[in-house]
C-alpha cells in the first residue's frame, strides 16, 4: 500500500508570520491538531496543538504576540506520496511523530499521513505497533 492511499489530500498550511491566534483557530475550524509551516514555497516547520500549549501558553511570553514561527518545530520530517505506506510508518516510529507531511515528486506537498489515517488503513497489529510506539514517553 503506498501513501497516497492513505493520506489526507491537500493540507492546509501556514506561513511563520501566521499569528498564533489565527493557528489556533484554523486548527479548531479544519479538525486538526497540526499546521505544516511554509516560506517561499517549501516546507520549513510544523506546529502542533501541543506546541502551542507547551511552548506558548505554558511560557512567560505574550502569547497575543506570538507566531507560528516562535512555537513550531523546525526541519520537517516528511515522507512522499509514492513510498510504501510501511516505510512510512516506521519514520513515525523512529522519529517518534504523530503526522507526516507527504510531498510529490515535485518536492510539493499534497497530504499530510496522520496516525488516525493509519488506524483506518493499515492492518490492526500495524497499526498498533506504530501508535505504541509514537505515543512512548520521549526520553
């Protein structure tokens, strides 16, 4: 089974200008926990709701002033639409990450591949596999 099959088609993403307000907001209206970040055409970070709650709202700063650049996580990990949903998965494990954005050959992204994609595609004891792994406590 390759990526595509699996993936959600056509992800939202965000600039690291995005006011953190209005990330916050886009996650709530489009049922997503995560916002790929993108400067001049090409992936550079990724927020997640923990991010927001963890390096934002749990911090000192002004969270009215913040961005998506001053909460995301930089350097994407990333997989592609034509690899094999397995190999796929084993990033997730390794890298210990919920959702993968998923690029064409173009270098383009055209999906995002989350573990909820996962648990209605892949085989039960895979799926399992991955979400124990994942959801490990990081060291």
């Amino acid at each position: 089974m390759k990526v595509r099959d699996v993936m959600h088609k056509g992800a939202e993403w965000i600039s690291p200008q995005t006011p953190l307000s209005k990330v916050a907001q886009l996650m709530k209206d489009l049922d997503i926990g995560a916002l790929p970040v993108g400067e001049n055409d090409r992936l550079v970070g990724m927020v997640t709701d923990r991010d927001i709650t963890c390096r934002a709202i749990a911090g000192s700063q002004d969270v009215s002033k913040m961005t998506a650049q001053n909460v995301m996580s930089k350097g994407i990990v990333y997989c592609t639409a034509e690899e094999e949903l397995e190999d796929a998965l084993r990033l997730m494990e390794t890298k210990k990450i919920r959702r993968l954005p998923v690029i064409d050959g173009k270098k383009r992204m055209v999906g995002m591949l989350s573990l909820g994609d996962v648990s209605h595609a892949a085989p039960l004891n895979v799926s399992g596999e991955v979400i124990t792994a994942v959801s490990a406590h990081h060291a």
